[in-house]
C-alpha cells in the first residue's frame, strides 16, 4: 500500500515549505486525511485501537493537551491557536497508527521516514556547496524545520541507525547501496553542518551501535577506536566552527549564553511551576527572568527538557517523560513476540535513534521535532502487533490437536461447585 510509504515521506519532505505556493492549501493535512480515506475498510492483523491505548501515546496526546493549557493566561483564542499548532503532531500520530496494519505496512512506514529524511539530508550538503545556506553562515542546514544547523541534525540522528542497521542485513545492490549512501550522507550532514552539539550526538549513537549490534569480543576491539575517532572528530566540529564564527563567536561564548538562558528557564520554573509561561513563548519572554544578551533575544533555551517544564510546567514535564520512558520500556528488553529478523532490527535501529534523540535534546530544544513522535509510532505499532502475535499463538490449539480437528483442551470443571 502506497499509502504507508507516502505518508511519512511527505511529512519530512514538507511540501508546503518546498513550494511556498502550496501552503495555503495545508498540504500536510490534505495527504492525511487522503491517507485515512484510503484505509477505511482495511483490516488490520493487529488491534489498532490497542496502540492508541498505549501508555506512551496517552502521555503523549497529553503533552500535547497541555501545551494548549499552558497559554491559558492569554485567552481562549490563544488556547485555540495553540491547540492547531499542536494537533498537526496528534493527527500525525493517530493516522499513522491508522495507516500501519501489518508487518509490511510498517515496513513501507520506515521505508517512506528513511527516503524523506534522506531527502532533507542531501538537501543540506547540495545548499552548503550550492551556496544556499541563506543565514546559517555556510553551515548545512536544509528547510522549514531543519533550515537551522542544529535542528537538521536532529534528523540525521534520527534515520542512521536504520540506514546502518539495515545496510547490514540487506541482500539486493541497489538497496545496499541507497542504504550506504544514506548512511554516509548523514554523516557528511553532520560535519557540514558545524553543531557541536551534533557531533557529540554522532558519536554516541556510533557507541550505541557498537553496543547494540556487535559481539562483546568486538566491542572490546571497537568502542575505544570509537571514543579515539569520537574526541578527534568533536575537536575537529569545535575547531571548525571556530573557524566559521571568527573573533565574533568562541565557544566560550556559547557555553556563557546557554548558562544565561538556562538560568532565564530556571526562574521561569520558579515563578510558574505548574503550567509555565506558556507554550513556545520562552524567547518571548526570557528578558524577563534574567539578563538576556542581545545575540540571545528571542532565542529558545537550548535545553528541550529545561523548555519544556519553563513554558509547561512540571504538567508538561510529568507527560514529556511519561511518554519518553513508555516508549523506552516499550524497546528496552526481549520482543513482546515472536519477531523476525527484520522487525528485531527494526527495534533496535528505534532503540539506538531514541536514546540519541534524548541526548541531543539536552543542547537544543525541539519539543515540537518529528523525530519523537515518528519513533515512538514505530516503537509502538511495532511492539502491539509483536504482543497480538504472542496472544494469538498463546490461543491456538497445540499442532496435535490442530491437525486432528480438535477442539483445545477446556479447562477442568470443579464439580464441587455449584
């Protein structure tokens, strides 16, 4: 079903900042519910209903719910217009889990996250030797919502494990080789892009891997090689953004800014626990709580986490967590079910992309990033119908019994009862 591949692809590709013309028209919300109308009447191997009773989406349509709360002091219509801001990412989520019905479908769904992020990915190297980089100074950044160079590694983060992961176990050339090519490009993105705080994210997801996917006899042989190569390359990221900013930018500088408005954030939490200043409104109003610098007016407070609870509260904290540790339980461990080779990666590769996400998020804030909500649709689509398949072979009756036309067993009857 080309549906599953299209859905996640147009979502990263962002049509409706591509062509400028189309914007008007909410693209994004016109393929989704194209989307639902071409799966209306598509049955499902597994419960669909059952995902979207998931822990890690409850607490996730909660984050959202409180994100439009949160602005509360400002009126109704702003309540209202926050809630449209946040829906696009529920719609999002709920029409994915809608469009995922079996195996194959989830497997198209990570075909179409992988070639649209790869589009974004390529797209940024093209812009920095094409000259495109508009205001990010000659470092890689794409469009829309990766036009910043610390936002576009983000989703470089998010797709190279699959890239790798998959690129191993792939048999075809051209796949091996697309796969390779995404591999490589992601890395490319990050040097291009000159974020220290991404270099430091690609290092550890390059851990991660060596963690989650080889030997512990090569682990012994790889991970030191990996913090050698690791240190290199972060020396190399700060010394070329040095480079890039002149006399004008050290890193001295951006340490001294983030403390500024981390500390901003921490007196916003004092003043407003509960519910926060208000969503996405931390640059707004920074000036307020602490002594803002010129170049760091407006800014956000590059601490997702330190966001989070300064414009939501501790409401908006509990559910950002609730919904990362959910999703984290829901990959940590043994397959709910039997899994096959492909779906055993698949985790993984999710796995590896979340626990990145999370350390990047500490050196930029991106609540509002696809990369939480796309992988936490994977992680659970992946683990319900991975728990549907366990019940179903839990219910069928044992091979003997199946092959002779027999009933399963009942239960013995307590005859002393009445």
């Amino acid at each position: 079903m080309l549906t599953s591949f299209a859905y996640p692809f147009a979502n990263f590709f962002q049509p409706g900042v591509f062509w400028p013309e189309t914007a008007d028209f909410k693209p994004l919300q016109v393929i989704a519910m194209l989307a639902l109308l071409a799966t209306l009447g598509r049955k499902s191997t597994y419960d669909r209903m059952a995902a979207v009773r998931h822990p890690s989406i409850k607490w996730l349509l909660a984050f959202l719910c409180i994100q439009a709360i949160s602005v509360f002091r400002t009126g109704f219509s702003s309540i209202l217009s926050e809630f449209g801001f946040w829906s696009v990412y529920a719609l999002f989520v709920l029409v994915s889990l809608r469009i995922i019905t079996d195996p194959a479908t989830l497997r198209r769904y990570g075909w179409g996250m992988m070639c649209g992020s790869l589009w974004i990915v390529l797209w940024g190297i093209y812009a920095v030797f094409a000259g495109l980089e508009g205001e990010n100074g000659g470092r890689a950044g794409a469009y829309g919502m990766y036009e910043n160079h610390n936002d576009y590694t983000f989703i470089i983060v998010q797709t190279l494990p699959f890239f790798y992961i998959y690129w191993r176990n792939e048999q075809g050339f051209l796949r091996r080789m697309f796969l390779l090519t995404g591999f490589l490009g992601c890395i490319v993105g990050v040097f291009l892009s000159l974020s220290r705080g991404g270099m430091m994210a690609l290092v550890l997801e390059f851990a991660l891997i060596v963690i989650y996917t080889m030997k512990p006899r090569q682990r012994l042989i790889v991970l030191p090689l990996v913090a050698a190569l690791g240190a290199a390359a972060i020396s190399y990221q700060y010394l070329k953004r040095a480079q890039n900013q002149g006399d004008s930018y050290t890193a001295e500088d951006a340490e001294a800014s983030r403390y500024e408005l981390w500390e901003a954030g921490g007196e916003m939490i004092k003043q407003h626990p509960f519910f926060g200043i208000g969503s996405r409104s931390f640059g707004e109003y920074a000036n307020d709580y602490g002594e803002i610098s010129h170049d760091n007016l407006g800014k956000n407070s590059h601490n997702t986490y330190i966001e989070v609870t300064a414009t939501s509260g501790f409401f908006g904290l509990i559910c950002f967590f609730g919904m990362l540790r959910r999703t984290l339980r829901e990959l940590r461990g043994p397959p709910p079910g039997p899994a096959t080779p492909w779906e055993d990666q698949t985790r993984k590769a999710t796995l590896i992309a979340f626990y990145t996400i999370l350390f990047r998020s500490f050196f930029d804030a991106k609540s509002w990033d696809y990369s939480y909500y796309v992988l936490i649709v994977i992680a659970v689509a992946g683990g319900t119908m991975l728990r549907a398949r366990a019940a179903a072979a839990a219910a069928a009756p044992p091979p003997d019994e199946a092959a002779a036309g027999l009933p399963p067993e009942l239960p013995p009857t307590n005859h002393l009862t009445t």
